[in-house]
C-alpha cells in the first residue's frame, strides 16, 4: 500500500501541468527522505511527444519539510541514453552515455559519445560533452585528441539554389 501511495505521490508532483510522464522500468525504488527514484532494467520515459530510453533513470526530487518529494531538481540517465525532443519547432534525436536534464534551466548534458541530431534543418552535433540550453538555444561542446568535436550542416550552394529557381 505504501508503495502505491509513493508511486502516485511521485506521479502527480512530478508534472504539476496537465502533461502525463510516463515512466516504464522493470524496477523502481523510491527513498522519500532523500527525494532519490531511481528507475533501472529497460528505462522508456514518455512526456508528450518526448521519449528516452536508458538502463537507469534516477530522478533527484527535492524534499519538503516533510520529508516528502516535492519537485524535479535533476534527471539523469544512464546506460545506451538514446532520446527524441520536441522544441521551439524543432525535433532533436540523440544518444550518449549519460545524459542529464535540469529542469528549473531547461538544460541538457550528454557525456561520452554525444551525438545530437536535429532533423528540422539536418545538423548534427557530436563530441564527448555535449551541453545545450534549451531556453538559450546556446551549445558548447567538448572533445579531445582521439575524438574531436564534430559539427555536421547542410549547405545550399548557389547552383543547387540557381537549379531550384529555374524550377519554379
């Protein structure tokens, strides 16, 4: 029963908004005290139209006086992250080794093997830390001697675009 109790308590405080999390696993523990769920086995996370998929999800709440989980402070996931977000009109798909999301900022970290796509205007992103602030639209991205950052852009050349004209 309590664990019932916890699992709706999360899920209703998780999202205030009218928007549904939802959070599949073949695990799931919850420590109320400390504000720490953490999802592990075949993690798919769901909310609107983004996805993401991980072996462990581990969500850090902030608790009130309580001892309660109140609101999201930071997710992080890891394990094979691969992950699909809708913004601003824009689709994002990535993946890397760890990812995390901070909500109150709306900011993104991918660590080991980012690769970030963005499939509206075909960019693509890859490098060891990858950091984007989703408010900003601001990225930076880190590499090293073994793997360099990559930043990959299609670009219209005046013929293709002369080519486009005559067709129209």
């Amino acid at each position: 029963m309590k664990f019932i109790l916890a699992s709706i308590l999360f899920a209703t405080m998780l999202f205030a908004d009218s928007e549904k999390l939802i959070i599949d696993s073949n695990n799931f523990e919850t420590d109320d005290a400390t504000g720490v769920t953490i999802f592990t086995g075949n993690v798919k996370l769901k909310k609107v139209n983004d996805k993401l998929n991980s072996k462990k999800l581990e969500i850090f709440m902030k608790p009130n006086s309580k001892g309660k989980a109140k609101e999201p402070l930071k997710y992080v996931a890891t394990g094979n992250v691969d992950f699909e977000i809708h913004s601003n009109g824009k689709i994002y798909k990535g993946k890397g080794d760890k990812v995390i999301y901070n909500p109150n900022t709306q900011e993104y970290t991918v660590i080991g093997n980012g690769h970030i796509k963005e499939l509206t205007e075909q960019r693509e992103l890859l490098g060891e830390k990858i950091f984007i602030n989703e408010l900003t639209g601001n990225a930076k991205v880190s590499g090293n001697e073994q793997k360099p950052v990559r930043f990959i852009i299609n670009i219209e050349s005046k013929n293709s675009a002369n080519e486009s004209d005559k067709n129209k």
